[in-house]
C-alpha cells in the first residue's frame, strides 16, 4: 500500500509558524478581554463568534476540516497496514 497523498497535511504543515502566530494573538485578544463578532444580516446589534481558535484559524487559512480528517484516517490506516 503506497503512502496516501496528503495535501491538506502538507498545507497545515506549511503554515505551522504562521497558524502559532494568529493563534497567540487571538489567545491575547481573549486575555485583553477582547473578543470577536460579526453583524448578522441587516442588524446593528453584533454578535460573538463562539467558534474556537482551531475553526477560525481553518476558516482564516482556507483549511477544509473534512479533507483533513480524510487524510489523518487515510495515514493512519496506512500505518496500521505497516509490517
């Protein structure tokens, strides 16, 4: 069985220092009692984003979750088949 392709692993191997860096500044943001939201559609009252550091930074970085779960199965069903 050949190793599987992992694209999205590679992606979020490659931002590794870039993700860290967002990820100690929204941790800052939430120590300085800063917090994120958004307006809903046709409102003038924001609201919070309850979405976590992991979500925002797959959203911030264009990541595809489900593809990265696939690929995580797929390398470790290829260990699992290891010798």
């Amino acid at each position: 069985m050949p190793y599987p392709p992992t694209p999205t692993l590679d992606k979020i191997l490659a931002l590794r220092e870039q993700s860290r860096i967002v990820w100690e500044f929204l941790d800052w943001l939430g120590e300085q009692g800063i917090h994120l939201g958004q307006y809903p559609t046709r409102s003038d009252f924001m609201l919070p984003i309850f979405e976590g550091h992991d979500a925002l930074l797959h959203r911030f970085f264009g990541i595809d979750a489900e593809a990265e779960e696939a690929e995580q199965r797929a390398v470790l069903e290829y260990v699992r088949s290891a010798p």
